[in-house]
C-alpha cells in the first residue's frame, strides 16, 4: 500500500493517493519529544517519546518507546557503524539503522542509506520510506493490510533515529 506523507504546519498527514487521510502525528506536549499518533477522527491511537538511560555507554544510551494506552508496543535503539566506537560532541556519529523489538516477539531492521532513504524489514517482508529530508511529500510504502497507525508510530521512531546525529547550542 502507497501511504503519501504530507507536511502540515504542526503535525504530519498520512493519506493514500486519493486524498483520505488515514492517520495524524504530531508532538504531544509543545516542549519535549513526546509525539501522538490520531486516527482520522483525532483520537490518540499511539504515543511515542526517547528514554536517556546516562547508566549505559555512549551509543547504546537512548531508547524509543512506542505505546498504545499504558501497553509499551515496541522499543527500538539507533544503530551505529561498527567503526563509531566514540561519541564526541563536535562530531556525532551517524546512526546508519535502527532496532526495533516489537513486543509481539518480532524484531524488525530499519536501514538507512547513503540519501536518506530507508527500508524498514518485517516478519511479513518490508516497507520503504523515500528521502527522509525532502521537501514535498514523501512516500512510504508498506504491506497491504498494514495498521497504518501502527506504521505512522514506527514513522516518529524513525523521525527520532534520523535526528540523532544533530548537535543543538545551548
């Protein structure tokens, strides 16, 4: 299925190429990184936010949660080159994948290329995720059949992943 992801001023709209829009996301709170996955109708489906765990080691010390009511759904930790073996402030390392535990027992793959296009591989087979910088609209395709709110959640941990490498001035 051919999911069109749209920008919107506050909040990203998932739709299928007719126009029905399928599911919302957006930042649950105006400060923090807490985001909320809507059905059509705006009833919060998922929520997502990054766990900072300062007791383990550098690369390994940020978590994703994506959760559905009280029931955390999946977990996922960025992914990094074998040869990032140091965190340094002027220059980050570049997560090339994410890890995602899904909570029914799966482990799914997110990898990331060289243009920022992403392949996301299931159970069931895989999903794509056109360049995740553009400007217009992109594009993901997943299985048919697919919970759509469940993609447009794993969408925001892909969001987090992609925007770990950032260095922010204080």
């Amino acid at each position: 299925m051919t999911v069109i992801i749209k920008n919107s001023f506050s909040e990203k709209l998932f739709m299928v190429e007719t126009g029905k829009l399928l599911a919302i996301l957006k930042n649950a709170k105006v400060f923090g990184s807490e985001k909320a996955v809507m059905s059509p109708d705006k009833t919060v489906q998922y929520q997502t936010n990054i766990a900072n765990m300062p007791d383990k080691p550098a690369g390994k010390n940020r978590q994703y949660t994506l959760k559905q009511g009280s029931q955390t759904v999946a977990t996922a930790r960025p992914v990094y080159a074998a040869d990032a073996d140091y965190f340094s402030i002027s220059k980050p390392p570049h997560p090339v994948g994410m890890s995602i535990q899904v909570h029914s027992g799966t482990e799914w793959q997110v990898v990331r290329s060289e243009k920022n296009h992403l392949e996301i591989h299931t159970q069931d087979g895989f999903a794509t995720l056109t360049d995740f910088f553009s400007i217009g609209p992109q594009v993901m395709e997943v299985p048919d059949g697919s919970d759509i709110l469940l993609w447009a959640g794993v969408y925001a941990l892909i969001e987090y992943m992609m925007h770990e490498d950032e260095v922010s001035p204080v």
